[in-house]
C-alpha cells in the first residue's frame, strides 16, 4: 500500500474495490467476515486485490503492515 492515492496502482485497487463490493452477496459476505474476524472491509479487498492483480498473497508480514497503515480508518470509522 504504498503508493500514494491517485497513483496508477491507488486507481486500479480503487477500480477493483468498487466493483468487487458491488457483486451481489459480496458486501453481505465480507461485512460478516469484519464482524466475525474483527478485520475490517478496506483491508479484505486490499489484500484481495493484490492476489487478484497478479502480486499474488500477502504473507502475514506484508498483511501487518498494511493493517498499520489503515489503523486510523478502522479506529475512526469501522469501529464507531
């Protein structure tokens, strides 16, 4: 995650996140999964699409890092 938004990548993850959330049963199914797992949303479909983009997976690390860099998101809007 760390280009800066509006960066060739930022637009192609924004692209994919919009119109992965909007397949049908996908914002129930990952909506779930944040409250069952205490994940949250933006940080499933990042690491959604950067399998999906042919990065492949994020190891645990790489996943930690990006859940630093997201904190204040799921502290100040997922949580509230």
């Amino acid at each position: 995650m760390g280009d800066a938004a509006g960066s060739p990548i930022g637009e192609d993850l924004w692209r994919f996140a919009l119109a992965f959330y909007a397949r049908p049963e996908v914002e129930r199914a990952l909506l779930a999964f944040q409250d069952a797992r205490g994940l949250d949303v933006a940080l499933l479909l990042f690491a959604l699409w950067h399998g999906a983009s042919g990065r492949g997976p994020l190891g645990s690390e790489a996943l930690g890092r990006a859940g630093e860099r997201v904190a204040f998101l799921r502290e100040e809007v997922v949580r509230p």
